[in-house]
C-alpha cells in the first residue's frame, strides 16, 4: 500500500489527490482544491499553499508526492506565478520527507487518456472512469489525481523493469547487461 499524493499547482486555484496503490490497481483517497483568498498578495497566497499542502499531508500521510512541471504559459508573469506555487507545494512536500516526483503535462495527459493533446474534459472522465468515481472530479482536482496516477503508473512500470539492463533482438535481458562475450 503507497499513498501517492498528486498536486496541480496554481496561484488561484491549486488541486489535490491522494490515491492509495497496491500493486497495479489504484484506487481514490481523496481529492478536493486549496482556494486562495482572492484579496491577498501573491506572498499570503503562498503562504496559504504551503499551508495547505502541509496540512493535507499531515492528515493524508502520503508516501510520495508528485507535481506537474512548469511549462511556458500565456505570459511570462503567469509562468512565475504558478513557478511559485509549485514551488512552496514543493517545499511542503520536502519538509515533510517526502521524496518528489514530477511530470510534464503532456506525459501525464498520454498516462491517463492515451494522448498528449487530450483536454480538461477528457482528463476529467478518464479520472472518473479509472478510479470508479461516481462524477467527475472537479476539474483542478482530477488534475492532480491524474497526476498521482501518472506517478502510479511510471512506478509499476520501472518496477517491473528493475533488474533489466538491455536488450537483445528486441527482447529483454535479465541479469547482466548485454554485451560481447568474453574471450576464452
């Protein structure tokens, strides 16, 4: 059993999930967003990430934390601002030993709905469907569970090849890594 707890950050607005994993199959914990105040500064809304975040993990005890990459937004001041939001989460997660974990937007759209192109609505849906909820998460909140189960996902994958250090005519290869044969 590994709780995975998986953040959208944002300045406005940041989602969170936490999805329990036992082997292959995931199921939900918990999911929601941390609303900023709208009339504070960008330093009082970090601050109400990081507490947030912190909180989350002091009830949830999750065993890893994952978060979405940074990427280019509409305009530079956006992309610093969700920098920072990402950061403070970030921070919460370290402070509190958390190892962390991060996936580009497109990686973890292509681990939930097959594509890296898909959008909010089909995230939504994927989310709904591959945790058996009985309505779609809010949409700040299926992004983070898509998140947490991008994680999942990447997890079983190097897991099942831990111990793989090659290939060979295409297939696998177990135990040393591939290579010449030593001469005789």
């Amino acid at each position: 059993m590994t709780l995975i707890l998986g953040i959208d950050p944002g300045s406005r607005i940041t989602g969170y999930g936490v999805i329990d994993c036992v082997g292959q199959r995931q199921t939900y914990v918990d999911s929601g967003c941390i609303r900023m105040t709208a009339s504070l500064d960008l330093p009082g809304k970090l601050a109400e990430i990081y507490d947030g975040v912190s909180e989350i993990i002091a009830t949830r005890q999750p065993a890893e934390f994952a978060v979405e990459k940074v990427f280019m937004a509409r305009s530079a001041d956006s992309a610093l601002k969700l920098g920072q939001a990402r950061g403070v989460a970030i921070v919460a997660a370290v402070r509190a030993g958390l190892p962390v974990f991060e996936y580009e937007a497109r990686k973890i759209k292509q681990a939930v709905v097959g594509t890296g192109a898909a959008d909010k609505s089909q995230v939504q849906h994927m989310v709904k469907t591959l945790l058996k909820l009985p309505v779609n998460p809010q949409a700040d909140a299926a992004d983070a569970l898509a998140i947490a189960l991008c994680h999942a996902n990447t997890r079983h994958s190097l897991a099942r090849t831990a111990g793989v250090h090659g290939f060979r005519r295409g297939r696998l290869i177990e135990g040393k890594p591939a290579g010449r044969r030593s001469p005789r």
